[in-house]
C-alpha cells in the first residue's frame, strides 16, 4: 500500500541516490501519499533524514529549500496512514540511533514490542507501529554489529505484514530488505542496485529484475545482492524481465493517469489476448500446474476477489456457468476465509487481483489451498505474491495502471476470465473447437469497438460537466449489465466523491424505485435487442417506469437500438456486441463519466481521498 525504493550506487558520494529515489517515489506515489521521506548516508557522515506530511510535491519544496548531503546509498517512502495519522512525525523513515527504517504494512505486535521497549528505556516520538523496528534494529546491530543478521533476527520477532528496507550510518553502501505478505523486488543495475515495492520505482534504470520469496532478506550493494531466510540461511529469488518500460507509466499527453489508461483500454485488451493458442489453435494459458484431469473433475468455481476484480469476477460467473456449465460463486476475498465456505479438492479457485499482492485475496488463496482446493490467478503484475502461491496463474498484460481506481485492469480482468472459460470448456467438452475460435474471434474484434466507444465519447464528456453538482446517481443493469452498473456506481464513489449505488434492474420494484424522484439521474446499461428479446424488452420497461416518476434517464445501449429512444432523456451509443461479451463496451462510457465529472470539479482522479492502489494489508 506503500510506496517503497531504495538505491545503492557506485562508493563515491554523489547526488544519484537522492534523485533516483525521488524520481521512483513519483512513480510510486499512487501507492501512498499521505506523507512522503528520503533517507540518505556516506561514508563518514551522520544518517541525513527528511519527510514532510502531504503529496511528494510537499518533499520535494522541502529538500529544495534544505539540500541534504550527497550520498552512496538510500531509501524513499511514500506512505497511506495505518498507525498514526498524515503527520511530518508519523512519516517515514523512522529513525533510532544510527539506524532508519522505512515500511510497508501493519506490525500487529507492535504494542506488546513497544512495551517491552519503553521499559528498556526506549523513547517514542511517532504514533507508528514502524518506530518500534527502528528501535529493535537498532539494538541488534548493536548487539550483532551487522544489519543484515540484525534484520533477520527483527524480522522473525514482527507478526503482521511487512516490507521493511533500513540504512545504517556506518554501513553507507548497504540497503538490507525484507518481506512478509508484502511485495518487494529487485532491480538489477551495473554498479548499483535497487530496491521497490513495485518494478516502478525503478523501471527507468533497468528492467532486470528479481522477485523475492516470502520470509526472505535481501541485502544490496552497488555490486552485489545477496538473498537470506530470517533464519539467514541462502535463499533463492527468481529474475525476470520486467516488458514494459518507463515510457508505458507516463501520462503521454493525457491529461491524467486515468484519462490514458482509459484510452490504453483497447491495447491493454489485444495484448491479454495475443498469443493465447498453440499452434493446432487450442488456447493456452500462462502458467499452469494442474493437470487436467482435476480440471475436468471440478465440480465448482469459486472468484475471489475484492473491489473492482470482484465485479470481474460477477461479469466471469455468468460467462463461465453458460460455456461450462459449471457453478460459479462470486466471494469477496475478506470475507471468504471467515464464514467457513464449504471448499475442497473438486472447487477451482480463481483469485483475481490486479497487483498480484491484495492482502484480503491472498489470504483467501491460503486457505482455499489449506482445504484442498486448486488456486487460478488472473493477475497483471509479474513476480508478485498471489501468483506465485497458486497452481495456475494467467497474466492481463495489461501494463502498469497508474491511477488508482481501475479502469484498464477491469477491462483486462474480465478478458482473462473469457480465456479461462473457454479454456475449461473445451478441455471439458461443453464445447467444440470451431465453437471456441468463433468467439475468440468475436473476442478479437471488441478492441476495435472499445476504440469506438472512446473516439465518440464527446457527448458522455459534455453531460458529466453539466452534472458536477449533482449529489446522488444511480445505476441499473440486467443479467452481464448488472455487474457494469456497480462498477460505475463504484468508480463515481471513488473519484467524485458522491452517493452512487448499482441496482439490478429486476430489483427495482423490491425497494429502490422509491429513491426515485424528480431529476435524480439514472444510467441504464441496457442488454442487447439480437437474441435476448424478454430480457431487453423488461429493461425497456423499467426505463419507463423511473422516467415515469420523473427520473433522468442516461441510457446505454446498442447502435440501431431505437426501442430506448422515447424513453431516454441521453443515450450513450456503443457497437453491437455479443451479450456476453458486451461488458467489455458497455462499461467504458461510465468510466470516462466518471473521470470527467471528478475533473470538472477540480479532484485529483489519479489519487482518491483516502484510497491506494494496493490494499496490502487486512
């Protein structure tokens, strides 16, 4: 949830460490924003430590107006308050004796070690829980005189999750690491090296890269890396090729991170589906450690997910249950593991995540294995957690998605879940081979038509500026339209700040048509007219039954599709698309919505009040 760097560069000081810290703390500042701190050391020279409350902008006024030292080696934080609010003292890094500390995470311990820590006479001046590992670093390389051996020995005391990266005054050309239930990774440099929450915060100096395991501590020098247990045994990490660049996380003339993810939607949905069959054109997926004879005897299908891949995962459900006749249980990750669900080696579990690292999924990958079960991962980020702890694993490549409310990870969740469905399908027999490749080629079409949704956005844009004062909005969908109508509700929440809730539309006459009144607007998705006559011709109705009551209709529907017109007081056209398929289209007029209406009233789309991208902790 934290944006985390760390560099160690050649052993004569220089400005290099500050700047390239900086420089992937911007790249980094959609993880955390409520404050943001460097830490520098050289040799010679006391640890040289700023941080200041607010955006990075707030640092970056501050080191101008007091140039820190220059530096062999240093680390970098963006934070999203846990312990202790926004303030310059609860920032990082935490600083004791000669030591600092930077953290991703929650130490759920911390009291009981605070504890234990004032009674030695330790003093606290933050309300952190990260304080408490400066203090018992501190001490154990007092005691053991190596930060690398003080790590691991802090690291095997702290419950919770963590990434941890600290400095010490006398070791200017180290940065020691560790990780547990919280991302982190290696760049791999000439002469210098680097450490990220994220592939981000270092993506413009190299895109060698290492993933480290769980419980593992990584030491860097400007030569060399070494990777330890906490028990400091030698221990593994994997390298890989991070395939992407810098240029891929700038705004390219956009006006925000959003506004250009939202356009990289047709890319972000070719690309996951580029290179998806073998050479007899069977579908194929990433990686896969399942054979298929325990594929072909699942009996279930449970999504785990949380947010935004949740609502993928309700567009996947109906996709899945229809190609492969297969039950599909929709779960929020967070509450998957508590109510006791009823599991075992015949369910599927599918975890969607965009990071690869939402704490809430992936304990739910951990129990779901624990019972027995096999774990798919549908993920955009290459060597993170979940993937790595699951049997199966299918990648988005989507790219990095910078803002953090989804909008490209959506789109590219949802694609991978088609593959998988067809996948399933075909191994299992619900469908023949020429059946599968007549809707991948429908699939490989939809790019094209989402680019047509964008290029005549003009209208959606103009209606979401005329509504920036409106206070409530509503949402109604039917069957793949329900779960597109709570994504827009929850991208209006997230980036405008304002009451907006999805409804199934067949609800309405159960309780929520008495929120409607004159003037409240409400967006209908509305399901295709070609082969699903009912379903339309009900949501037609439900059209006139809120524009009867005096609501605003804001209509979605199919080009040619003139049943909505004498009902709609706006309709947002997009092409003609298979119904399954049709949330891929469907969904983006609501989010540029989103997005223009959040901008027309001056808010920040990028970074939402109180939201991270990364939700690494429970």
């Amino acid at each position: 949830m934290c944006g985390i760097v760390g560099y160690v560069g050649s052993a004569t000081p220089s400005g290099r460490p500050l700047e390239v810290v900086i420089e992937g703390l911007r790249r980094l500042e959609y993880r955390g924003y409520d404050s943001a701190g460097v830490a520098l050391v050289a040799p010679g020279e006391p640890l040289a430590v700023a941080k200041k409350a607010g955006k990075l902008a707030n640092l970056v006024e501050e080191l101008d107006a007091r140039p820190l030292p220059a530096a062999t080696a240093a680390i970098g934080h963006t934070r999203w308050a846990t312990h202790g609010g926004p303030t310059d003292t609860n920032a990082h890094p935490h600083v004791s004796g000669k030591v600092a500390v930077i953290h991703n995470g929650i130490v759920e311990n911390f009291a009981e070690l605070r504890d234990e820590l004032a009674a030695a006479g330790a003093v606290f001046v933050s309300q952190t829980d990260t304080e408490v590992v400066a203090h018992l670093l501190a001490r154990a390389y007092d005691e053991l005189g190596d930060l690398t051996t003080a790590m691991q020995q802090v690291a095997g005391r702290l419950d919770g999750t963590f990434t941890l990266l600290a400095v010490h005054a006398d070791r200017p050309g180290l940065v020691v690491g560790a990780r547990h239930d919280s991302p982190l990774v290696v760049g791999l440099g000439q002469g210098e090296n680097f450490l990220g929450s994220d592939v981000a915060a270092f993506i413009a100096h190299t895109r060698d890269a290492m993933e480290l395991g769980q419980d593992q501590v990584v030491s860097i020098t400007a030569d060399e890396v070494a990777v330890t247990d906490f028990a400091g045994r030698p221990a593994q990490a994997k390298r890989f090729v991070v395939d992407w660049d810098a240029r891929a996380a700038e705004k390219g003339g956009f006006r925000s991170f959003m506004d250009k993810e939202i356009h990289d939607e047709p890319q972000a949905v070719a690309d996951t589906l580029l290179g998806r069959t073998d050479r007899a054109g069977r579908l194929t997926l990433d990686e896969v450690r399942i054979d298929e004879s325990v594929l072909r005897a699942v009996d279930k299908i449970v999504v785990v997910a949380c947010g935004t891949a949740a609502y993928a995962g309700h567009v996947a459900k109906y996709a899945i249950e229809h190609w492969c006749r297969i039950p599909v249980e929709v779960e929020l990750a967070h509450e998957f593991r508590y109510r006791d669900p009823v599991v075992d080696e015949r369910t599927l579990v599918v975890a969607i995540s965009q990071s690869g690292e939402t704490m809430d999924t992936l304990m739910a990958v951990r129990h779901a294995r624990e019972q027995g079960s096999r774990v798919l991962a549908i993920v955009n980020t290459h060597g993170s957690t979940i993937p790595r702890e699951s049997d199966a694993v299918l990648y988005t490549h989507a790219g990095p998605e910078v803002a953090v409310a989804s909008t490209k990870a959506f789109l590219a969740q949802i694609t991978a879940a088609y593959l998988l469905g067809l996948y399933l399908a075909e191994l299992r027999g619900n469908m023949f081979h020429d059946e599968v490749a007549a809707i991948l080629d429908e699939l490989r079409a939809v790019p094209g038509k989402i680019q047509q949704v964008i290029d005549r956005s003009g209208r959606v844009q103009e209606v979401a500026r005329w509504m920036a004062d409106t206070p409530t909005v509503l949402f109604l969908g039917r069957h793949v339209g329900y779960p597109v109508a709570m994504e827009g509700a929850l991208k209006l929440k997230e980036l405008a700040y304002i009451h907006a809730e999805g409804f199934p539309a067949g609800e309405l006459k159960h309780g929520p048509i008495a929120l409607i009144e004159p003037g409240q607007p409400v967006f209908v998705v509305v399901p295709s007219p070609r082969g699903r006559d009912a379903l339309h011709s009900k949501v037609v109705s439900n059209i006139q039954e809120i524009r009867a009551r005096g609501a605003r209709t804001l209509v979605i529907a199919e080009d040619g599709d003139e049943a909505v017109l004498p009902y709609a007081d706006e309709v947002f056209w997009v092409p003609q698309t298979p119904t399954l398929l049709a949330p891929l289209v469907t969904v983006v007029p609501l989010q540029i919505f989103a997005c223009e209406l959040a901008t027309a009233k001056g808010l920040d789309v990028d970074q939402p009040r109180n939201l991270a991208k990364s939700v690494t902790v429970e």
